[in-house]
C-alpha cells in the first residue's frame, strides 16, 4: 500500500509553515519572560538524555489535548500571550508540533532547529528530569 502522503512530504510541509530558532537564538532567550520551552519527546528520553533547564514537559501524544482550554487535560502553561520554543530529539516532532500548534491558532511557536540532540553535542546547559513526588 502506498501511503498518501509520507513523512518526509508532512515535515516539509511543515517546516514550510513554521519557523525555528537556533540553538544560539533560543538559549540567549532562556529565563526571559514570556517564554516556555516545550519539551514534547517522551519520558523515557527525558530520563535517559536530560533536558533543557526549566523546559515543561508535554508528551506529543498529549500535546493537542494540553493546549486546548475545553479539554479535560488542558495545562494552564498554555496561553496564547506567551512565546513557545518546542524542541524532540532531533526536530521531526518538533516542527510537526510547531505546526500543529499553528493550526491550533498559537501565533508565538518555534521549533528548536537540530533539536536536543544538538543542543546537548554543543555543550549547551541540560537538567535532568524532575523527579514528581508519588501521591499517598
């Protein structure tokens, strides 16, 4: 079967519509109001890899659900004021979510150009994950 459209054809057509930032650009934007790195892979690599300090974490798979203020899952984190730098592992995800959200009528979304791997080769500054309290 042939699909219709592969993933190569949605990334271009995604990259077509959003906009990245560089590595460069977007650490000189950490720690500025306003703005909210996204990390949108899922938690097993934020476990094994690290991520950016005060990145929030929004798995892909729940992206969609997170943004939307009439979903049952809606996180406040998201606001259509605030300045959005989403980032995966190597900007597949990324710029698909980048797109999504643009879809979603976000205006203020960017997608982190060679993803975490590349920030992390650089030497940029990571974190580990914040480990949550269990319930009980």
């Amino acid at each position: 079967m042939a699909l219709k459209k592969g993933f190569k054809q949605l990334l271009a057509e995604a990259g077509e519509k959003t906009h990245g930032i560089t590595a460069d650009a977007a650490q000189a934007r950490m720690g500025e109001p306003g703005t909210v790195f996204v990390d949108i892979r899922d938690v097993r690599e934020l476990e094994r890899e690290g991520m950016i300090p005060g990145a929030f974490h929004a798995p892909r798979g729940m992206l969609e659900f997170w943004v939307d203020p009439e979903s049952p899952y809606y996180k406040p984190v998201f606001t259509p004021d605030k300045h959005y730098i989403l980032y995966c592992a190597a900007d597949w995800r990324g710029v698909l979510a980048a797109a999504t959200l643009e879809e979603m009528g976000f205006g203020n979304v960017l997608h982190l150009e060679g993803g975490f791997s590349e920030w992390k080769q650089a030497g940029r500054p990571t974190a580990p994950r914040p480990q949550h309290k269990e319930k009980g």
